[in-house]
C-alpha cells in the first residue's frame, strides 16, 4: 500500500492562539472597512481610484473578517470549556464580555432609533432590543450579538460533539444540509437569518481548531497534500462564488476565512521578531474587537439616520473619531468582570 504524501509545514497549532488576538484586530478592521466600501459600491459614484479599490476590496475581502470572528469565537470557547470550570462561572464571563456591553449601549441606540426616528411602539422597541426582529424579520443590527450569545449557550453541547470525531462529522454534515435545505424548503426563514445560518458549520470548524490545537500544542505536525490543496483552493472558490453571485456563496466565505487566517498566521512567523511591533495595532484593535463592533454599529446608523453621506471619506473618518470615546467608555464596563476569571482577547 502507498504511503501518504505528506508535509512538514513550519506551523504549530498553538500558533492560531499566539496570534488569536492580532486576528480579531485584523478581522475588526476588515468589517470597518468593509462597511464603508459597501456604502460607496451601492452609489452612482464614477470608476475613479476609490471605486476601483472597492471593487478590488469586496472581491479580495468582502465580510469575511465576520466569518473569522465565528471562527476565533468557538477557537477561544474550546479552550475556556475545556478547563473544566462549572457552567455557571462559563456563562457569568460571557455576560459580563458581550451581554452587558450591549445591553447598555442598545439601550441607548434603540430609544435613538426607535422612538425619536421612527416614532415605533414600546412593543417594537422591546423585540428590537432584545434582539428578536433579528430572528423574526430582516432587521440585521446587532445580529451578530443575538448570533454569539445563541452560540454561547449552546456551546458545552457543541464542545461535546467535538470531542468526537463521528459526532463532529455528523454535526458540520447537520449544519451544511441545514443551510440548504433551509434555503429550498422554507426561504422565507432563510432570507432573515442566513447571514447567522450559513456561519454556523465555522463556528463547529473553530472550535475544533480548538480541540487541535490544545492537543498538539507546539508540536509541527505532518498535514496531508490534499488538506494543502484544499486550503490553497479557497481564493480561487471565493473568486468564482463571488462572480456567480450564489445565494449561499456566504457558506464558502469561512472557508476563505480559514485559508486567510493560516495565510497570516504563517506571515506573522515569517516577520522577523525586530519587527513584530508593526503588528501592534491588530494587537490593539484585538483587545477592543467587541466594543468597536458596537461603538461602530450605533454611530455609523445613527450618523446616516442624521442624513450626513457616509460614502464622503470625511465623514466616515469622523464617525470613526466619534466612537473611539465610546469604544472606551464601554471598555470600562469590564471592570465589573474582574470578579471572574481573566479572559482572553477578542469576541
């Protein structure tokens, strides 16, 4: 019988977790920037240097900094879940971490939107800021919120399936013909939460990432020339689901995802250590990755709710200015979460 082809890759799975926090700063960045050239595609602006970096920009990016932050996400919950702490103490972090943050700054934001712009009954306010209208119509601010707190209660669950290799085939299996039969049977469902639905296959992938990575530590392992040829295949998937315009093409962004986060991880070790300082920003934007996502979400649609046009550079370089304070402020809301474990950064 044939041996395998095999190679050595200079790649430790603990390297995902070394540089987790650069990621989720270069994932926060991605979306920022994403938001503003997805604003700037959808006008009548003419083909001039912005607007061809756009195009570049949304074929060569696009969301998937949200798809990597998925992804992270269950990385980083293996690893907590896996310490063995009591469920209780397991969720206490997470609500300090994302829930009280929110509930806060949606407060405010929704009784912005709700009752001084749209005039809506305290009965609309109440599903907006629960977040339900997320799952029940098309209203996708703060979706990500609702998605993650979903995925954290059903995380020892997941973590369970992971730990073996048939459940774990069988779930990401479960979790990709969801996604299809979903989109063919009932795609009115499909249509409101498919931007949660077709990321729930990476979280799986994440967090056996995680499962990885605490069990071969800095050890470089052997990886198959299939599992190469997959990996290095995603630019080119991206490339043709993007130009088909497929509705479930957002099902192949994790996997573009994937292939950008080893990319990068592989880049960063290449970098010589002299020069790691050059990172720090994505280090930085990492530790905030939470806040900035909210702080962003409420001015830049409380900013074009005021009727000033977001696609004018300045303008969103000031909406920019204008939640950096508020990225701080809630920043302080951790101080209530001291009484918890230290978490790690990131989403």
């Amino acid at each position: 019988m044939s041996k395998k082809r095999t190679y050595r890759v200079p790649f430790t799975w603990s390297d995902i977790s070394t540089y987790r926090g650069e990621l989720f700063g270069a994932s926060i960045l991605s979306v920022v920037l994403y938001h503003y050239f997805a604003i700037f595609l959808n006008t009548e602006a003419p083909n001039t240097v912005i607007r061809i970096l756009t195009k570049f920009y949304n074929s060569a990016v696009g969301s998937v900094g949200v798809d990597i932050f998925i992804i992270l996400s269950g990385f980083g919950l293996y690893y907590s879940l896996s310490r063995r702490e009591k469920l209780s103490a397991f969720y206490r972090k997470r609500v300090y971490r994302v829930v009280l943050p929110y509930l806060v700054c949606g407060l405010v934001y929704w009784i912005i939107m709700d009752f001084f712009f749209f005039h809506e009954t305290f009965a609309k306010f109440l599903l907006d800021y629960t977040l339900i209208t997320f799952w029940i119509s098309e209203a996708s601010t703060f979706w990500y919120i609702s998605f993650i707190c979903l995925l954290y209660i059903l995380s020892p669950f997941v973590f369970w399936l992971v730990n073996d290799r048939r459940r774990y085939l069988f779930a990401l299996i479960c979790a990709f013909s969801m996604t299809i039969l979903c989109y063919r049977f009932a795609y009115g469902v499909f249509d409101n939460i498919e931007m949660a639905l077709q990321r729930v296959p990476y979280f799986l992938i994440g967090m056996w990432l995680g499962r990885r990575s605490e069990e071969m530590g800095d050890k470089e392992s052997d990886v198959p020339l299939w599992v190469i040829c997959v990996i290095l295949f995603a630019p080119i998937a991206k490339l043709i689901v993007g130009r088909m315009d497929f509705p479930l093409g957002r099902s192949f962004y994790g996997y573009y995802g994937i292939f950008l986060m080893f990319a990068y991880v592989m880049l960063r070790k290449a970098v010589p250590a002299k020069w790691g300082k050059l990172f720090s920003l994505f280090s930085l934007l990492g530790k905030y990755s939470l806040e900035i996502y909210i702080a962003h979400t409420m001015v830049k649609n409380i900013i074009s709710k005021l009727g000033f046009s977001l696609k004018n550079p300045l303008i969103y370089m000031m909406h920019i200015i204008i939640f950096i304070p508020i990225v701080l402020c809630i920043s302080q809301m951790g101080n209530l979460k001291r009484r918890c474990n230290k978490q790690g950064t990131g989403i």
